[in-house]
C-alpha cells in the first residue's frame, strides 16, 4: 500500500481526494464513486458501475435520477410503448 498524502475531512464530512491519486486513476471531475465498509471497518472507494434497473445490466445508456436504464430495455419500452393502446373515456 502506498501513502499519497494526509487529509482532513472539512465541515461536511468530505475528504478531497489528491491530484496524483486522481490522475494514476484517471479519475475526472463528477466521477461517481461508491464508498463501501468492509467487515475490518476500512473505507473503500471505487468508481461506481452503475446498473439497468430493469435487467442488472451494467451497459447503462440512460441515468435520471440515480435510475440507469440498457439500450435492450429502452428498446423493449419503446415497442412495448407503441403497441399499448389506451381508449379515451369522457
């Protein structure tokens, strides 16, 4: 394990990870990251994967609102969407 410097966190908890860190990572600005606790307590982050909420598919195409959707899924939606027939009632 190497060393890349020591941080401390600021009035909102949150830790400024260094330049170095970022670039041997290739990390960028808005890079969403999952922070995990192992089972020994130690802070793990790693860049998240984010998954089609509909398949579990990692190949997300789509994200609003923390919701991922595949381009399968978006395709099923979409043939689904055209076939579905509502009768207006007055």
């Amino acid at each position: 394990m190497r060393a890349v410097g020591i941080r401390k966190l600021d009035g909102l908890g949150r830790i400024v990870l260094p330049k170095e860190l970022r670039s041997i990572l290739g990390l960028i600005e808005g890079t969403p990251m999952d922070v995990l606790l192992d089972d020994d307590g130690n802070v793990i982050l790693r860049e998240s994967t984010c998954h089609c909420i509909l398949c579990g598919s990692n190949k997300t195409i789509w994200t609003e609102n923390g919701k991922s959707l595949c381009s399968a899924c978006i395709e099923k939606i979409s043939r689904r969407k055209e076939s579905f027939h509502v009768d207006k009632i007055d």
